[in-house]
C-alpha cells in the first residue's frame, strides 16, 4: 500500500546495597580471672558506648541519604540528555510493565521527518534519527537509532523498508526485530519490498550510469544489479512472486517502464510513454501492475497489454493511495482551490463511490475496507460508498497533524506529526 501525498525505551536498572554481616556491631565476651560458669558466675558482656552507636547511624543514613541523591541525578542527567524515560529500581512493582488496552497516543521519539507504516498490529515511525515500533497498547516493541537525513519508510502489511533517500542506510525489519541492515555505494532514490523477502533499491551511481537498480535476497545479499545508462531511475517493483520487476524511469521523451525476469539479464520488454508521465507503480496480487499517471489509472502485463480503469483528464490530481483492492484518488477542479472530488475504484475499474468535497486533504489512506482521510479540521474514516465512520471520541486534537495511516488489524488509523501519533478508532472497535 502506498500513499502520495515518530522514541522512549524504558529500562530497569536493577541496583541493590547489600551490607556484609561483619559490619554489624558483635558482642565480645572477656574472661572474668578465672571465675567460671559452673561457680555460678557468668561472663559479663561488654556494651558499646551509646556515642558510638550514634556515630554509626548517622554514617549508615548518610549513606543511604548519597545513595538516593545519586540515583536522582543519573535518572535527571539521563533523561535530559537522551530523551528516554528510565525506570528506576522497585518502580515496577506497583504497576504493570506490559499494557494490553489500546493507547490513544503513541509518542514516538525518532526525530524529524517522521513517517509511519503499517505492521499488522504494531505501528513503525522512522524518523531522523532511527526506528521505533509499537504495538496497539503502546509499549515499544523495536528501537534501533541510526542517522537519517531524508527518511523514507515501505510496508508490506508485516515487514517494512526504511532507507534515507540521497543517503545511503537501509534497513528491513518486522515489529521485533531487524531482519537486515546494509550502506549503499550510491545515494539512495528509492526502496520497495516484495512478499517473499526479496527487496530492491535504486541508488544514483558515480560515473557513466544515470541509476543502479539492485535486488537483494532476504538476508540482504545482492541477486540481481541493472545500471541504466539511458533515462533516471525514479522507482522500482518487484513481481508478488518475487521471480521479476520493473523499473520506472524519466527519459527525454518521457515515461518508461522496463520489465526484467531474474533470470536473464535482458529486458523482457519495454513500454515508453510520451504523452504522459507516470508517477508511480506496484504490483497487484494476481500479478498485473498498476500504473498511475498524471491523467489515468491503468494495469499491463508483462507484454505490455494495457487496461484503462480510469481516466481524467479533465481534472488535476491532487493525492492518491494505492491499495491491493482499490485505489482512492483526490481530484481537484483546475483553478478552484480544494474544490473537488474524492473517488473509489477497485481493480477491475467499478466506481465504488464519489464523494464531493471543498475542504483541504492533508493526506489519505487506505485500509482493508475504509479510506482514512486527514483534512486540514481533523480526520474522517468513511467505508467504500463514502459513508462516515463514526469515530471514538477519545482522540485528542490532531491539529498539527502532517499523515494519516490506516491499520490493517481494524477499523482504526494514526494520525501523526512531529510530535505525536493520535489512534483513530471506529466506535466499538
């Protein structure tokens, strides 16, 4: 699913003082000349003198008293300096670690240009400086800080791809774990994964070249490498069984998109389009690509045999989002502000719905079965006719809010800006 148009770790620093036996105060006995127990004497015990007792006191909880002091100081050095919320020892045991309840909020800390993606369950914000993912109830699942100056990030509904476009980091995970971290020779253009774990990126190169397009394996070695010296590589696709991809390119006569198999080195065929540009692509599940241009939404195949969905050139695009069953896009009236209209198509071409609007989109996206629309007053959940969902009134405001991304787990979506990440729910769940 693609869209046109954030960190805390708590750690538990267990620290105890434990105190040697040998520095409690024993009792000495001394011999009395000679005078034993069985004359009916016993041996007297010697008292410490009361002063000494107190000296010792003073000093135990003066101890104790540098100890906490210390303890305050780290917890404030640290949380100043990193940003983190630290837990301190004991804190843990008069309230749960783990919540299971759905958060409103998630206050993700990974720095600007934040952006979010959809894990199934777990929400992912990579930002500049990293990645952090949580689940619905808020408690972080992954953090794994890196520099990022242009952060980008691609989801597949259960893996993502973050990568820093003009840099050179990429990084694939899953709500728990890395799966796999590597640099680029070249700046980065663009990044898109497949669903057998394969992922592809494009990268600008020094020298003859005008762009590298390399597929990498799961564990992130390289399987396949194009270098264009003809036409800029804007972005890439890999088939849903992972055995092809296409390559989008700009060249001076305009768009074109050349289609590989993995197994040979030459093109299997070539499509240019010179009267219009084509702005992005993906694959839908049963295996056609779905292209969309700055005037119509249309599939091919391998062969290049086209199917127009829908056209309009009557109208301007304003946003869209790609969907694996339909596809939603904003089109405005030329020269009228936000005057417009939002429409719903699903992939066999049918008109789902058309809703008319005057408002400012901020952003949009869809979910399995509703579309997520952030205006510039607050978001909207409507279902495929544009009927409104209705929403909790939990949320707080979203004013501010730059995103909006609809989850796949339910009738729910974030909407996000630098700051924080506001949970969108249907009433009931």
């Amino acid at each position: 699913m693609q869209d046109g148009s954030k960190f805390g770790v708590q750690k538990k620093n267990d620290m105890s003082v434990s105190r040697d036996n040998n520095d409690k105060p024993k009792s000495r006995e001394y011999g009395t000349g000679g005078v034993s127990e069985a004359e009916g004497e016993s041996s007297p015990k010697y008292v410490q003198p009361k002063k000494k007792r107190k000296i010792r006191k003073r000093r135990i909880v003066s101890i104790a008293f540098s100890l906490i002091s210390l303890s305050i100081i780290i917890y404030i050095a640290v949380t100043l300096i990193t940003g983190r919320e630290l837990t301190l020892p004991g804190a843990g045991l008069f309230s749960p670690r783990v919540q299971s309840e759905p958060v409103d909020e998630f206050l993700f800390d990974v720095g600007g240009g934040r952006v979010l993606a959809d894990l199934g369950g777990s929400v992912a914000a990579v930002g500049s400086i990293g990645i952090q993912v949580f689940d619905l109830a808020g408690n972080e699942t992954l953090r794994d800080p890196f520099r990022m100056f242009f952060p980008a990030v691609e989801s597949n509904g259960k893996t993502a791809i973050a990568f820093d476009i003009g840099g050179t980091s990429v990084r694939v995970f899953d709500s728990s774990k890395i799966i796999t971290a590597l640099e680029t020779s070249g700046a980065i253009i663009s990044a898109s994964l497949g669903n057998n774990g394969r992922f592809i990126v494009c990268t600008q190169e020094s020298g003859a070249y005008r762009g590298t397009v390399t597929v990498y394996s799961a564990a992130g070695f390289p399987n396949f490498k194009v270098e264009l010296a003809s036409g800029y590589v804007l972005s890439a696709a890999l088939s849903p069984d992972g055995k092809a991809f296409v390559i989008l390119a700009l060249t001076e006569t305009g768009s074109r998109l050349i289609f590989y198999d993995l197994d040979s080195e030459i093109p299997l065929n070539t499509v240019g389009f010179s009267a219009e540009i084509v702005l992005d692509i993906c694959y839908l599940p049963r295996g056609e690509l779905l292209v969309l241009s700055e005037n119509s939404l249309f599939t091919l195949d391998l062969y290049g045999a086209e199917r127009e969905l829908y056209s309009f050139y009557d109208d301007r695009l304003g946003g869209y989002s790609l969907g694996d069953e339909y596809i939603a896009l904003q089109l405005l009236e030329y020269g009228v502000g936000h005057s417009g209209k939002l429409v719903l198509i699903n992939i066999d071409g049918e008109i789902l719905g058309e809703l008319p609007t005057d408002r400012q989109i901020v952003s949009m996206s869809s979910g399995d079965d509703f579309l997520a629309v952030l205006y510039n007053t607050g978001p909207m959940l409507y279902n495929k006719g544009f009927e409104e969902i209705m929403i909790s009134d939990r949320i707080n405001d979203t004013a501010g809010a730059t995103g909006i991304l609809a989850l796949s787990d339910a009738v729910s979506a974030v909407a996000y800006g630098d700051h924080s990440a506001i949970l969108i729910e249907k009433i009931g769940g």
